[in-house]
C-alpha cells in the first residue's frame, strides 16, 4: 500500500533505534564502571544479592581487625604476664637462698628487701597494664567489669571469641568503687505507661535500646516482644519502665553482685524515662548509694605478710610461690591458646570474605568478552537502523512516480 501520512517503515526504523540505543548506553556504562550491575533494573536479584553479600564482606573484613586487635590485647597481658613469670622465679630463688641457714637474720633482710620490691612490681603491673587505656589485668576489664573479654569475630551478631583475663594483684583491693547512676530528667518521649494507656501503643519501642550508667559503665538493654507482651497481658498499673527496669537491674547485679541501693531504683520502684538525646536514666525516690566491692587477686597466695625473714618463712614462701607460678602458668596457656584460636579464626574469616568476593564478582562485575561482543553487536545494529530509517524517509518519494 502507498501511503504518505504513516510512514510505518520509518515508525519501526525509529522503534528499533530506540531499543538499541538503550541498550547500547547500558553496555557502555558496564564497560566504563567495571560493573554489571550498575542500577537495580540491571538485575533485581542479582542487586540484592550483591548489596547482602557487600555486608558480609564488610562485615568480615572488620572481624579480622578485631580479632587482630583481640591478639594484640593478649599479647599485651601475656607479655605482662611473662614479667611477673619471671619475678616469681627470682623471688622463689631468694627464698631457697634465705632457706640456707649460711645466712644470718641481716642476710635474710637483704634478701627480703629485694623480695617486696618484687612482689609490689608484680601489683604494680597488675593495677597499670592497659590496652587502648583501660586495665585489663586488675580483674575489671571487659564488658561487665569482671575481668571476662568478648572479640566480635563474625560479621553477624553474637559471632564472638571470649577469654577471661587473670587479676594479676597479690592482695585484696577495696578501692573499687561503683558511683550512684548518673540521673537525667525526663525528655520528649516518657516511657512511664501504663499498659492500658490508650495514648501509647508498647509496640512502638519495639527494639529500642535503653541504657543505664553506673559510675563510667554503660549497661543496655534492648526491648524484646517478649517486653511487649508482658505489658499488653499485665495487670493495670504495670509499666514499660518497670519491665525495662528489671532487665538492666538484672545486667547491673551481674556485675556488681546483688547489694541493693547502689543502682538508683529498683523495678518496682524505678521510673525510666527516655530523654530527647535517646539517654535513659534511672530516677528514684531513694537516694542512690555508692559501694565498694572486695576484688581478691589471683595471685593472693604471696599476697598478706608473706616474707622471708627466717628460714621457717622461706619454706612456707617457696609453696606460696609455686601455687602463683602455676596460676601464672595456667593464665598464659590459656591466653596462648585463645591467641592461637584467635590467628586460626583471621585466616578462616579472610577465606571466607576472599570467597565472598568472588562470589559477588560474578554477580556483580562486568565480563568483558561479553560486554565488548555485545557493544560491536549494538554498533553494527545501530548503524543497519539508521540505514534503514534512511531508506524508509526515501520511501514516499515513490508516490511522486504515480502522479506524474
């Protein structure tokens, strides 16, 4: 049929422009950015795969620092650990030479000089060794003060490494003192509800974290549906805040143990209030106490009077030095061990994160054998449809022939 108005051979030379050029501008960006993948319609799956599988690389490549930074803080204790070792030998040599009755009660209080000395370096590095600032020899290292470390070794949560370091201390400290909690007033968002308060609906803090601190401790605890039912099924008159309350107490006791008063509030009594710099602090009616806590060092077998004077305290010395030896021993062994876990868990996780990247590789990455075959394709196909959009712009010239 010879028609002027539609010209249809020039509608699908224009049609087929437009398709190829789409995806000749795609292919060109493939080959330009290194990726495949370079917006979500590109791949549906495949963009969501890619972005699960760049967390976990990240995540992985952040667990290898941490459990190198875990090495290093064993290393740290243990090359301290490693002095007081070998204070303790001298200190058991200068017993056996005060055991020997060539020496006079002079003798014996030169050697006993050296001795304390010893014995309150080996304090002295107890109470001082740190890492990135805080002691981790002194028995309240760690996340609840009690000496115990946790190395996030994983990309996910909980994924962890934990060691207990010893408290390298002779004696009985009684300075440890935990402050009252530090106490804000109530902000924007006041989580004082009832749980037939029709105003506010507990499941809108479903998973928000509440914190409580005690002298320079943080403690958190994060809002569980298990929180929530129990205020939606309590009697009138139960609260969030007591539930919350109860739970951070809870965290509290544990690492400070179950005296009461020294937290602030109670559960029941307790009311907390959420501030609006997201701050959660305990106020009470009562006035919040601070306590002191005994810390018993590991190595109080030569802690106490333990000198040696005499030849009868030399021999009781040289028993007390061997039971610290042997709890010197077993800490080292233990921290060499978990060294030796933690190297092993950095080569495990940089295998998995190598693999993980190439996995995300062939998701994500342009191939270029394809690309550039694609990229002469769309050229050649290009040019044919303009070709062709020319010879069809030609076509209505012969409708002139018919009226001549």
């Amino acid at each position: 049929m010879a028609v002027i108005n539609t010209n249809t051979g020039s509608l699908y030379a224009q049609q087929s422009l437009n398709i190829n050029a789409r995806g000749l501008a795609t292919v060109m960006q493939q080959l330009s950015t290194g990726k495949r993948i370079n917006n979500a319609v590109d791949d549906v799956a495949g963009m969501a795969i890619s972005t699960r599988l760049t967390s976990q690389i990240r995540g992985l490549n952040q667990a290898v620092r941490n459990a190198n930074d875990g090495i290093s803080l064993i290393q740290t204790a243990e090359g301290a650990t490693e002095q007081v070792t070998n204070m303790l030998q001298r200190m058991r040599e200068l017993a056996v030479q005060a055991s020997n009755d060539t020496n006079n009660d002079k003798d014996r209080g030169f050697l006993n000089g050296e001795f304390q000395q010893l014995r309150n370096e080996i304090d002295r590095i107890g109470q001082n060794t740190q890492w990135n600032g805080a002691n981790i020899l002194d028995g309240t290292g760690g996340i609840n003060l009690d000496g115990k470390f946790a190395f996030q070794v994983g990309a996910n949560s909980r994924q962890t490494i934990e060691i207990e370091l010893p408290n390298m201390q002779t004696g009985i400290d009684s300075g440890v003192t935990l402050a009252a909690v530090t106490t804000t007033t109530a902000g924007a968002a006041d989580m004082s509800f009832t749980a037939y308060d029709a105003s506010t609906t507990p499941s809108e803090y479903l998973g928000v974290t509440v914190q409580a601190t005690v002298g320079t401790k943080a403690f958190q605890y994060q809002i569980t549906q298990a929180d929530i039912d129990s205020v939606d099924t309590a009697s009138p008159g139960t609260t969030m805040s007591q539930v919350i309350a109860e739970g951070l107490k809870s965290k509290i006791e544990t690492a400070y143990g179950t005296t009461g008063g020294y937290y602030g509030a109670s559960a029941a009594s307790g009311v907390l209030s959420l501030t609006s710099e997201g701050d959660i602090a305990l106020l009470g009616t009562g006035t919040a106490e601070a306590k002191s806590e005994e810390v018993v060092g590991d190595l109080s077998a030569i802690g106490g009077t333990l000198d040696i004077t005499s030849a009868a305290n030399a021999y009781d010395g040289l028993q007390k030095i061997d039971t610290a030896l042997q709890v010197v021993n077993a800490a080292r062994s233990n921290m060499g061990a978990i060294i030796s876990r933690l190297q092993f868990a950095t080569d495990n996780l940089a295998n998995v994160a190598a693999k993980a990247q190439e996995s995300r590789s062939r998701i994500e990455d342009t191939d270029y054998s394809i690309a550039t075959t694609e990229l002469a394709k769309r050229n050649i196909i290009q040019q044919a449809a303009q070709a062709m959009l020319a010879q069809a712009n030609q076509a209505p010239q012969m409708v002139l022939q018919l009226l001549k």
